[in-house]
C-alpha cells in the first residue's frame, strides 16, 4: 500500500516540476555538495548620487583581487559573521574580485550611473551531526553582514555609507527649508530625517545580506529534475539602498529628480534529491527511509486538503437540490 502511495506522490512531484519549472541562478548562491556549502556572491551596485554631490559615492576605478593583509582581512570578517550564528562553521577558500567605473563629476544631468561589483566566492563546512541516518546543518549564518572596514590597497570598499555617501549628501543641503524645494530621503527603507540621516547612514554597508530574516523553510521550494537537486528561493532580498529625491514645485508645476544608490541581491540555496529542511536546518537522509516520508507528507497534505473541499462542496450541492418528483411506481 505504501509503495502505491509513494508513486501516486512521485507522479504529483514530476507534474508540479513540469508545471513549476526551477528558478534561476540567484546573486547569493549556497549550494550543498557533500558537506560543504559553495558560496557565491555577487553584488552589482550603481549610483547617480554623483551628479548631485560632485563628489564621491563610490570608490572608482578598482579592477583586481584581494591578495595578502586585504585578503586576510576580509577572511576574518566573513568567519566572524558566520560564526556569531553557527560557531562550529569554517569559512575556507575565499576569493574576492572588485571592480568599479569612474563617475564624471561635472555631469549634473543625464549621467551615466557609476557602477560598483563585487564577486566572493567560498566554502562554509560545519561538522556533520548524524542522528539516526540523517545529517544536518544550521544554515542560520545565511544572513550574512560585514561590518568592518575591509580595503584593497588602503581604499575602503565596504563602509560605503560612512566613508562616502554621508559626505555627499549633506544634511545641511537636503533638509534646509527653501520655498517650492522639498526633499525626501530614505535609508535602507528608512524615512530619514536631520536627526537621523546620519546614523542610518553610517549603517550602510557593501556586504549585507542582513534582510534574509525568515526561516529557510518558509522559502519558495522547487525541484529540478535534470540535476536531481532541490532549490529554495528566498522572499526577500540582501544590499542596501539610499535615496534622496528632490521635488520641485514651480508656477503650479511640480516636477522630482532622484539621487539614488544600492544594490539589489537575489537569494537562493540549493541541496540534493535527499535533503529535507525545518527551519534553517537542512537534513540529509543517508538511508533513504525518510524522503519517502516527506514527500508522502508534502504531497498528500495538499491533496487531502482538496479532497476534503471537495467533499464538502458535494454535500452543500446536495443539500442545496430541490426536492424530485415522486414516481408514479410508489404511489
């Protein structure tokens, strides 16, 4: 009997795949191969904040990888931040690329945004803890965020809030008070004002996946059958983001100009066939026993939920009929 349920639920899983094909590759990318977790990170960064401020936003013209005392630095950072949620994880084989363009500081309007990139790529192996047959890892540390002031070659990349944008955006300049000129200022989905622009702004960093706050569990799942994998993309998404705007009223017409900067970064992770989650712990099942279980338990709950609808909705039909003529044979 369990076997006939089990293929009846295989059957509902391939007819979800080919109805919900697998999403793309994410900007934050955790992949699970054996025990360890592959990390990229990519983050693409733009700002026109420049033809406001004249100044810079951004560091410019940075085309190379972290090497040496940077390097280490930026190894130290990222263990520390994944160590403060999971303090059995060890971060290994890092790789950091940066580049960035050169803003045109005497454009003022139409300019061409100027962009920032970054590309990290490592490893984060916890000790496997097996219990029964079954594997897990705390992926907890998801969330990551880099607070420090990481440099390459004595230049600050990551303090972009506190090393640039605060000085080109001045609180004396957005929040004086002149007729038909207003302006709105937000901070990572903050509401900034005199009083507080500064320290929300002094937050601001390069590396911040810090909005990743719901549990692995809660995210979009999906099954890829060509590579035999499972994916679960994340509903909300990492960077930061500043914003000044300036509205302009003038013989009864108004007109806004942005200043913006941040950056966007998608997020996803992916695990085998075999891997299960509760929260932000993934299982994964070295006997076998337990996945049938759990897609038993994934499919048919949705399934009994239809049929009791179902049921439901036959009975209030029926309820709902107008009583038939009485046969002549009965009389």
């Amino acid at each position: 009997m369990k076997q006939k349920q089990l293929a009846f639920a295989i059957l509902i899983v391939l007819l979800t795949i080919i109805i919900f094909p697998p999403a793309s590759r994410a900007d934050y990318n955790l992949e699970l191969q054996g025990d360890t977790f592959n990390v990229t990170w990519t983050i693409n960064a733009s700002q026109n904040i420049t033809a406001f401020s004249h100044t810079l936003v951004y560091p410019p013209n940075l085309n190379d990888s972290l090497t040496g005392s940077d390097l280490s630095a930026f190894v130290s950072a990222l263990q520390t931040a994944v160590r403060q949620k999971v303090g059995s994880a060890l971060v290994s084989n890092v790789a950091v690329h940066l580049i960035s363009t050169s803003p045109n500081a005497s454009c003022s309007t139409a300019c061409i945004p100027q962009w920032l990139n970054a590309t990290v790529k490592f490893q984060v192996r916890e000790p496997s803890q097996t219990s029964n047959g079954v594997v897990h890892y705390d992926l907890s540390w998801k969330n990551i965020l880099l607070s420090e002031d990481l440099q390459m070659a004595g230049v600050s990349f990551n303090l972009l809030g506190q090393k640039y944008i605060l000085a080109a955006l001045p609180a004396s300049v957005l929040f004086q008070s002149i007729r038909g000129i207003s302006w709105s200022v937000q901070v990572n989905g903050h509401s900034a004002f005199k009083g507080t622009y500064e320290n929300l702004t002094d937050s601001v960093v390069l590396f911040d996946m810090s909005n990743l706050k719901t549990p692995l569990q809660t995210w979009t799942h999906s099954f890829d059958p060509n590579l035999q994998s499972q994916t679960w993309v994340s509903p909300q998404r990492g960077g930061f983001n500043t914003s000044a705007t300036e509205t302009l009223t003038e013989a009864g017409e108004t007109s806004t100009q942005a200043y913006l900067s941040g950056a966007t970064v998608s997020a996803q992770v992916s695990a085998p066939r075999s891997a299960a989650v509760n929260g932000d712990v993934v299982f994964i099942d070295l006997s076998g026993g337990i996945w049938d279980d759990l897609v038993l338990a994934a499919v048919l709950a949705p399934l009994g939920v239809l049929v009791s609808s179902a049921v439901l909705e036959t009975r209030v039909l029926r309820r709902s009929r107008p009583p038939g003529r009485t046969s002549r044979k009965n009389k």
